[in-house]
C-alpha cells in the first residue's frame, strides 16, 4: 500500500496525504510544520501557491475529473 495518497477534487485543489516532500524548481524543500495533509492550487488564483487558499470558490473555477489509464510512455530514442 502505498504511503501517499493524492486526490484531485472535482472543482477544486490537489489533496495530497501521507508522507512526503514538496520542493521548489531548484530542489529546496518547503517546510510543511510537520503536516502531513496538504491542498495544492489547481486553479492559479492562490495567493499562496503552490497552496490552496479556497480562492477555485471565488473565481468559480470548475474541473471535473475522471479517473483513467494513460496511454504507456513513448519509447526514448
């Protein structure tokens, strides 16, 4: 079983639960203060991104999703 568990909301946020990190594009870590349940922005209104801050509410933001398989990988050449 996996130690991560990653729900996308229809509507709304990324819920991310379990253990893990989140860095930036240079690999530094943000500090979670020992969270171990966050959101992440889906729309890119935050003003804490890349935390959700219920702004998808606001702005109206919609999103359905379905889950399903994607395609395999296309061989590197």
């Amino acid at each position: 079983m996996p130690t991560t568990k990653i729900t996308v909301k229809n509507d709304g946020f990324i819920r991310v639960e379990g253990e893990f990190e989140i860095v930036d594009a240079e690999g530094k870590a943000f500090g979670l203060g020992g969270r171990t349940v966050i959101s992440l922005c889906r729309c890119g209104h935050s003003q804490n991104k890349p935390f959700c801050d219920g702004s998808h509410t606001k702005t109206g933001f919609q999103d359905k999703v379905t889950a399903r398989d994607l395609p395999a990988p296309a061989p590197k050449v």
